[in-house]
C-alpha cells in the first residue's frame, strides 16, 4: 500500500510516533541512570591521573610562565645564554611548589593536626562550663518556666549537634587523608603527564587550533578560539587571584587574632583561609564554625573574633579583593549567588569554589551568540537599549 506522505493525518500520526519513541528513550535512560553515572564514574577512574595532571599543568603554567617572561628575562640572566629555557624553568616551577607543598607540611599541618585533637579532647570540659554558664544565666533572668525549658531544649540539641560534629571531625579529617594516600599513585601519575602538557603547551595548543579549524568554518573557528582565550584568562585570572586573595587574609587573620589573644589561632586562621576561596559564602562558612570553637573558650572573645572577621571581610571587599581580582568576572551578584548555588548543589566544595569562572565562561559563550544574531539582524547588542 502506498503512503500518502502529504496527508494531514499521516503526518500527525508520524510525528505522533516520533514522540511516543523520544519519550519512551527518555525513560529508559532516566530508569538506567544509575547505569549511565556507574559508567561515568568508571570513566572518570581511568582518566584521573589525566585530570590531575591537566589541573596540575594549569597551575604550574603560573610558576612557568613567571620563570620564562620575568626571571630568565631579566638582564643579568640574559648574559648566561641558557640553551633550555623551557625546561630549566619546569624544573624550578615544580621546585617553587613542591617547596611551598614541604613548608606547609613541616610548619603548618602538625599544628593544625594538634589544634584539632586538643580541641575534641577538651570538648567535654567545654560543654560543662558552657551548660553551667547557660543554667546560671537563664536563672538569673528570672523567665518562666516552660520559657527557661524551651531555651534549654535548643541548647542542649545545638550542645548534641556540636558533639556529633566534633566526633566527626577526626575521623573524617583521617578519612580526607587517607583518600589523598591512596590516590597517591594517580598524583604521581598526574605530575608525569603534566610536564609533558608542559613541555609541549604550544604545539598542543597549535592542534587544537588546527581541528577546531578544519571542523568549523573560520569566521566560527575565530569565535570559538577568541572565546577560550577569554575563558582561560577568565578562569585563571579567577582563580589565581582568589588564591592569593585567601593567603593574604588567611596572614591579615593570623596576625590580628594572635594581637587580641584569640584561641586556636592558626586552626581559625587556616579555617578562614581555606574557607575565603568560596565567593560569597566563603567568610559565612568559615566564620561560623570559628565562632563557635571560640565562643565555648570566651563569650568575649568569640564576640571580638565577630568584629574582627567583619572588618577583614570589609577590607578584602572593597581594598584587598577589587585590588587583586578586579573586574574579572563580569557578571552580576546574582549570577555570582545563582552559579554558586548550583554548582555547589552539583560538585559540592569544589564546584562552589570553580562555579563562578565557569559561568562566567558559559554567559561569555552565550553572549557571544546572542550579540553575533542580533548583529546580523541590525538590532543593537546592548542591554541598556532594551529598558523601555
């Protein structure tokens, strides 16, 4: 029989059957999503000293980049005539960080290690005094009596939650680095791959510009290479910036704490350091619980730790932070919020701390798109011109 393609109704029922399949597809695929993730994670298992070493490499290229451009630029090295520039200024980046790696483990990690195990161990004492402080208060209120109850319930639930975290906190810090110990053969891996991405870091970069060209027409092709220019100046600039951004407020934090007297002061510093990479959040997240290992030492103090992580908060948003990181980002606090949220939701810490330059780099592409159509249809490219 033959099929009358131009009728109203087959096309209906054709169009009809597509959909039946589509949706059909879409089920299977999101009742074998299990399937799909336990595939990627497989994939994501063997390409992880790749991961690793492209994250190292990018990192690395910093320190690369400032031997190269600066150091064997400079004139009285100049004189020495070095025939493997790239190569000896590999092995003094990897020098630079592996130094910087071997300073924070021999000075630092002892002391954050015994500031954590002195703090769970002192964590009964804590709490009497902290109960016995809060029964005292409450009686010298004079509140009534389911009042004086119900305040004391909620202390003892936040008293509850404190002594799960605090037992937690051990062995979830033993847990951080014994995943560190077993994957350290994928590090050692990682490191191997990235001097070779090193060493090669044009050519490389040469053949990706000659796919992308040979798949894409040029006009594309331009686009598309001048957007991963922005993206890794984007990216890098982000990051590296935060970095340094975080290590100045991590020692602005030691100094002033260790002043007033502060307990715990490199714990709460290293806290505030680590926590200061996240934008937005960050110094809520680190202020948080520094509050709290204070506040069961002195209610006084922990009130002047609040005084002084706001005004270092202060600084760093409109001194220290502008200074270093600029404009880099280009996008608006709501999008800056929204990329957190979401990234976080997706990647955890990690994708809270690298959520903001990928959206960046995402609205970037985006934009590029959208501006590229309007222009072809001679309307203008500016949103201010759309207010009306």
């Amino acid at each position: 029989m033959k099929v009358n393609w131009n009728s109203k109704y087959t096309t209906i029922a054709t169009y009809s059957f597509i959909v039946a399949i589509l949706v059909i597809l879409f089920y299977l695929a999101i009742s074998q999503v299990t399937i799909f993730t336990d595939k990627l994670d497989s994939i994501i298992i063997i390409m992880q000293p790749f991961i690793i070493g492209f994250s190292i490499a990018y990192i690395i290229n910093f320190l690369l980049n400032f031997y190269e451009k600066i150091v064997f630029e400079m004139k009285y090295v100049k004189k020495l005539k070095i025939k493997s520039k790239r190569g000896l200024a590999i092995i003094f980046s990897y020098i630079t960080a592996f130094f910087i790696i071997s300073m924070f483990i021999k000075f630092l990690l002892p002391q954050l290690i015994d500031s954590v195990i002195g703090l769970v161990n002192n964590i009964p004492t804590y709490i009497m005094n902290s109960t016995k402080f809060a029964n005292e208060t409450i009686l010298k209120l004079n509140i009534e009596e389911r009042y004086s109850q119900m305040l004391l319930d909620n202390f003892n639930n936040l008293v509850n939650y404190i002594i799960k975290f605090a037992t937690n906190l051990i062995p979830a810090f033993g847990g951080f680095l014994a995943d560190i110990l077993s994957s350290i053969w994928n590090v050692v891996l990682g490191i191997i791959v990235s001097v070779y991405l090193l060493i090669d870091k044009e050519k490389l970069c040469a053949l990706s510009k000659k796919i992308t060209y040979g798949l894409f027409s040029k006009e594309y092709a331009d686009g598309i290479i001048e957007l991963a220019h922005r993206s890794n100046y984007t990216f890098g600039r982000f990051i590296v910036g935060k970095i340094i951004d975080s290590l100045i407020i991590g020692i602005l934090t030691f100094i002033v704490l260790t002043i007033f007297s502060i307990p715990y002061t490199i714990l709460v510093s290293a806290i505030v350091c680590i926590t200061n990479v996240i934008p937005f959040f960050g110094p809520f997240i680190g202020a948080i619980p520094s509050f709290i290992i204070i506040l069961f030492i002195s209610p006084v103090k922990a009130i002047w730790f609040l005084v002084i992580i706001l005004f270092i908060q202060q600084l760093d948003g409109n001194v220290i932070g502008p200074k270093i990181l600029g404009d880099s980002i280009g996008i608006s606090a709501f999008w800056i919020l929204f990329s957190i949220l979401v990234a976080g939701k997706l990647l955890g810490i990690i994708g809270m701390i690298i959520g903001v330059p990928l959206f960046a780099i995402f609205y970037s592409i985006v934009k590029y798109f959208i501006e590229s159509k309007l222009r072809k249809k001679g309307l203008n490219t500016e949103t201010k011109d759309y207010m009306k």
